[in-house]
C-alpha cells in the first residue's frame, strides 16, 4: 500500500484521469473531493462490500462456491 502525506486542498492523481483532493481535515475525520471518468464506479468501501455481497446473493451462489470455481477456471487455464 501506497501512503502519502496531503494537507487540505493538495491531492493526488491515479493515471490521466483520476484526481483525489483533500478538501478538509478535522479530528478524526477527512472529506476528500474524487474527479473520475463517469464510466468508473466510486464508492465508499462499506457500500462497496453491501453490492458485493448483495450480488453473491443475487447470484445464488456461496462464497465457498465462487472459490471453488475460481480455483477450476485457474486450473484449465494453465
């Protein structure tokens, strides 16, 4: 993992087209201003992992399962 050090109103750039800045700082907590390309999702990591596991079971399917298959579609592959 990558870790920088920004005061409020610096940012950083992940490739041509995405652009993360600080926009305050205060106590324990940090509101950031994200710029990216409509086509990409961004999310807060606990929503992330509620579409996650509300697709998993959507799909009908175990983690166990994904796993299991996950691991026979890397093994055909080599």
């Amino acid at each position: 993992m990558l870790v920088l050090t920004r005061k409020s109103g610096e940012g950083i750039r992940i490739g041509d087209d995405i652009k993360i800045v600080v926009i305050d700082v205060r106590e324990n907590q940090i509101k950031l201003g994200i710029e990216a390309p409509q086509s990409l999702s961004v999310h807060r990591e606990e929503i992330y992992l509620k579409i996650q596991d509300e697709n998993i079971k959507a799909a009908g399917v175990s983690g166990a399962d994904l796993t299991a298959t996950l691991g026979d579609l890397i093994k055909k592959n080599k």
